[in-house]
C-alpha cells in the first residue's frame, strides 16, 4: 500500500496522544481531524541534514523541501517502527534513530487540506546515500543547517509548515551531538 492511497488510515489522538480511534488519511486531513505522525531528521558525519523534496505527485505541499522522511504509524505500529518503515520505504535508508521530541501543530498545506498532528521527531546519523522511492521523493540534497536556516528565512514557501517547526528545535538537538 502507498503513501498516497485513499485506503489508508491515521491514528486519531487526543492532545495527550493517546489513542482514539482511526480515519481515513484523506478525511482526516479533510476534516482538520488530530492524528499521530512522525518526521525524521537525519544528519552525516560532516554535520550536514539530509533534505527530502517531496514528490509532485504528492496529494499535498508537492515539490516543498522537507526533512529526510515524515508520514503517519498505522495502527498497532510502534511510531519508531512506523519511521524505520517509512525511511527505507521512502529513502532507502536504514539507521538507528532515535526520538527527541514530538509537538502539536496544525497547518493549512492547501486544496483544502489540514495536517493537525502529534509529530514525534526522531533523529539519526547516517553517511549512507539515499536510493530515492520516486513515487515519494523527487529530490534530495545535504545541506549543513546554518545555511539551510539562512535559506529558510529567506524562502520559507520553499518548506513544508512541519519542517520548519520542527527545525529549530532539532538543530539545537544536533549542536550537541559529537562527531
């Protein structure tokens, strides 16, 4: 089952994240409905993030950079499980991560279409490269975060709303890392 499938399901949550049932992913983001997700922030031994630029084909924010890998645990899937699922399904990537936080957000991401999440944020280390699943992804680059910071203020429509919340916060996470 892909990403983009009408068939799939998210798991609806509760501002504690807690489990309160399910609803189709297109009805859910429809209907500004709270569900469970997750992004990965992956960075190589130079210090530089690895960028994901999602497909065009995406039902929504098509072609906006993003972190490595994002999507939602399907149910009775751990979230970590779900991330690892999703970075090899996505990137072709398998590497240890590991989470660091999660935030509520809500954001408009157009045709009429809400993310209202949970997002829990995992970071990992990784020089592996990526083998792209081009029905995911169109692009990727590594770009060290200062100048993606810089990048970002100047062109924020460039990002998707997620990414740039949770940015902040995980390049403060990745400073304390030792490479």
């Amino acid at each position: 089952m892909t990403q983009n499938s009408d068939l799939e399901f998210v798991i609806l949550v509760n501002e504690d994240d807690q489990e309160i049932g399910l609803m189709e992913k297109m009805e859910a983001h429809q209907k500004a409905a709270l569900h469970r997700a997750f992004s990965v922030f992956l960075f190589n031994s130079r210090g530089e993030m690895l960028l994901q630029q999602r497909a065009f084909s995406k039902y929504h924010t098509p072609g906006l950079w993003s972190n490595a890998c994002c999507s939602h645990p399907r149910k009775g899937e751990s979230t970590l499980d779900a991330a690892i699922r999703r970075l090899d399904e996505e990137m072709g990537l398998k590497c240890e991560i590991n989470e660091i936080f999660s935030f509520i957000y809500k954001a408009d991401v157009s045709q009429g279409l809400i993310e209202h999440e949970v997002d829990h944020v995992f970071v990992g280390i990784t020089d592996l490269v990526p083998v792209i699943n081009r029905n995911e992804v169109e692009s990727f680059r590594y770009q060290h975060p200062d100048s993606l910071k810089e990048e970002m203020e100047a062109h924020p429509e460039r990002f998707t709303a997620w990414f740039k919340i949770a940015f902040d916060r995980t390049y403060e996470y990745f400073k304390t890392l030792k490479f």
